[in-house]
C-alpha cells in the first residue's frame, strides 16, 4: 500500500507533513510506504534536519505549490505540477492507495472531485469530520463545509455515504443516522430539511432514527448526523473552541484531551473515486500522522468500491435521482 502526502501543505509545512509523515512511519512499520509530494530538495533537508535517512521515504519532486488563499479552482487549473495535482494524479493512475493534505481546503475539494471524478449516481461528494463523544466513542458529521447548501435528495445520500463509510472503515455495523435540525418534530426547520426527513424516513438503505439536535451528538443518539455544509462547519468550529477553551483551563486533564481533532485527522472525500483526505489547515504533525493512518483505514476496508456497489443499487431503484 502506498500512501501520498502533502509536504507543500498547510499552515505549518513543510516542518508538519514531515513530522507527521516520520510518525506515521514508526506507527505503520512495513504496513504502507509513504510517498512524500513536494519540492524535493526541501524534503531531504528537513528530513536530514531531523537525523531522518531520506531513503526511508519514496519521494516524487513537485515545482508548483497551491498558496493556502489561491482561489481553488484558477490553481487547480492553472498549477498541474502542483503537489496538490500531482497527488491527485497518482491515486487516479492507482500508483497511490490514497492522498492526504492539510493544504488549500477548495482546491483539494476541485481536485478531488474534477481529477478523480465523482463515484456513478453521487450527486454531490461530501466532507465529514469524525467527533469524540466520549467512552471511546466517535460520531460522524456531514457535511462540514463543502456543499453549504442542500437539495433533500443530497441529504438523503449523505446518509448512504456516512452509513458505507462507519462500516467498512470504522467497523460500526448498522450505523445510525440522524438529521440535524432544531427539533425533534417532523414538521420543524427548513423546506429543504424537512423534505429530506421524508426521504430518509421512507428509505431502507440506512437506520433512520430521526432529527436531532445539537445538543444530542454528545448524547450518542445517532452514530452520524447528516446536515448542510454551513451548519456542520459551524458545529465543527464551535466544538474546537470548546476543546481549545477547556484545554486552556484544564491543560492536565486526560478526558479533554480525547476532544483533540489532531487524533482524528481527517475523513476521506466520501462520493469520489479514490481516498482523498483534506485535513485542518492549521493541522500540526499529529494530525498529519491520523491523516495517514485513516487513508490506509480507507484503503484497507475497501471504501471506494464499497459506495460504489452502494450507489449501483440506489440508482436502480431510484433512477430518478441523478
């Protein structure tokens, strides 16, 4: 198996993806080899920096770099030597089992859905982030941030896609879905959410238990809450400044620190036709390390042909739906 990352990457690269990169290395052992994307003469300093053999790492040399406020769409285009395009380039060629980075979070998300393309009757893919809810627990959250606004039937597939990827990644058998709303009610909240409960309450393709609300993700009603990409990047944001807030009053305190996003990484790009992880931009070389370790996760538990057999039997019975 072999893994790509983004040394170019990030608030903190190179200095994050090459930590993480060395991290993830000593946890995976020969399991995976990691490919490190970027300029290569910068890579093999700050590996050697490091007391780091180079040769450790397969190295591909990239001269083009996304700038973290380039408009995604103009860089993708215009920046195809870019570590970005290139790492997107080898999952698509399948030289890579997965890319991962903490780069340019729009340009990822056009990368990821123009140059590996879209899994057949995904209508939109979808970014999810994975929550501590305590006891070991972890719940997911999709949308968060990249469809900031939804038709019912895109809710309705969030659901499918969150359902393949808590089994075949995390092992979670018969996940529950929820949609987040600001009541319980089936009547409550907007038109497009309240004809996307009708959808997911008729539908047999996942355990729907319901709207939720904000205050049960902690709760653990549901293994999943599905929602658009502007409440889920909200409910997203809050929750890191809760754990920054807490951490700061209570530095010593374990608990607190099992809320820390950086053990999580990130999601794979549900609904395209590879394992693409966008990460935190402000991610720090343990975040980098997750993000590693859940591309192989992804790989392992064979995610992409699993939505893609889970997408071929949707369509069939709702040819409809496109």
């Amino acid at each position: 198996m072999r893994i790509g990352v983004d040394i170019m990457g990030g608030d903190y690269a190179p200095a994050a993806p090459i930590e993480g990169a060395i991290l993830a290395l000593k946890s995976l052992g020969q399991k995976a080899e990691i490919v490190l994307i970027g300029d290569e003469t910068l890579i093999r300093s700050e590996l050697q920096a490091r007391g780091h053999n180079p040769e450790a790492f397969s190295i591909v040399h990239t001269d083009q770099v996304i700038g973290m406020e380039e408009s995604p769409t103009k860089a993708v285009a215009s920046k195809p030597r870019s570590s970005i395009n290139v790492g997107m380039g080898m999952v698509k060629q399948k030289t890579l089992d997965g890319f991962v980075s903490a780069g340019n979070t729009g340009a990822m998300l056009v990368a990821s859905v123009m140059g590996l393309g879209k899994i057949e009757g995904v209508m939109r893919p979808t970014i999810g982030a994975l929550i501590e809810i305590g006891e070991g627990r972890k719940a997911l959250l999709c949308d968060v941030g990249a469809n900031v606004d939804c038709k019912p039937e895109v809710l309705l597939q969030f659901g499918i896609l969150a359902k393949v990827f808590l089994e075949s990644v995390h092992k979670i058998q018969a996940p529950r879905i929820g949609l987040m709303n600001v009541g319980e009610e089936e009547g409550k909240g907007p038109e497009a959410v309240k004809a996307a409960h009708q959808l997911m309450k008729g539908t047999d393709k996942f355990d729907f238990v319901g709207n939720v609300e904000g205050r049960d993700i902690y709760r653990g009603h549901a293994d999943a809450y599905v929602c658009d990409g502007f409440t889920g990047n909200v409910v997203l944001k809050f929750g890191e400044s809760m754990y920054e807030l807490l951490k700061s009053r209570f530095p010593a305190d374990d608990f607190i620190e099992t809320f820390n996003f950086e053990n999580y990484g990130g999601v794979p790009v549900l609904g395209v036709k590879g394992i693409s992880i966008i990460g935190h931009g402000i991610s720090t070389a343990k975040a980098v390390e997750s993000m590693i370790l859940s591309a192989v996760l992804a790989a392992e538990g064979n995610l992409v042909a699993k939505i893609e057999s889970a997408f071929a039997s949707f369509q069939s019975e709702n040819p409809i739906i496109v």
